[in-house]
C-alpha cells in the first residue's frame, strides 16, 4: 500500500505565496510520476503540475511562470511552490502519484486565497 501526506495549504492574501509538500510512503519501490492537482468548488479536478522521475516537469497554462514543482527523490517528496497568488487558485489540492502502474491519491489541502 502507498500513503500520501499532503501539508503547506491556508489562507494567503492574493499575491502571496505558499508551498505545498506531499511526502509518500509505504511500499513506494517503482514510484514515478508526481503531481498536483486541484479542485475549486464545483469545478472539476484539474492537473496543476507534474514531475516525473527524471526531474520532467510539466504545468497548466493558469500556472506556468508562477508555481514550481519539485521532487527529492530521496524523500519520496514531492513540492510545489505557489507565488503570485490568485483568488482563483482558491482550492482543495491533491497530490497523485504513480507506483508499479497503480494511481495512488492524497486526501487534500486547503489553499485559501483572500482578495
């Protein structure tokens, strides 16, 4: 089994920053991709970033040029740094993973981002 331990989400004045960090755990050999994803009330989930194995990152176009996403592989740690922070980045986090070819997700962090 894969645990996935989200933490770094509140409440953030807009343009501020913050970051999220999601350490995985239990029986991780073969891990690959990491990523974010995010959901806002009544919208549908949405990826946010990724970062495979290789340090391969990939962003939604809302993002790009103000989160950063980052792993240490040694941890089983994946990160994403939030700047220029907007209302609408206001959501519940989720981080995901991949192990072995089975999708694993965490349970959410709240971003919160005021006007």
């Amino acid at each position: 089994q894969v645990q996935l331990v989200e933490s770094g989400g509140g409440l953030v004045q807009t343009g501020g920053s913050l970051t999220l960090s999601c350490a995985a755990s239990g029986n991780i050999f073969g891990i690959s991709v990491m990523a974010w994803h995010r959901q806002a009330p009544g919208n549908q989930r949405e990826l946010v970033a990724s970062v495979t194995s290789s340090g391969s990152t990939n962003y939604a176009d809302s993002v790009k040029g103000r989160f950063t996403i980052s792993r240490d592989n040694a941890k089983n740690t994946v990160y994403l740094q939030m700047n220029s922070l907007k209302p609408e980045d206001t959501a519940v986090y989720y981080c995901r993973t991949i192990v072995r070819g089975i999708q694993y997700w965490g349970k959410g962090t709240l971003v919160t981002v005021s006007s």
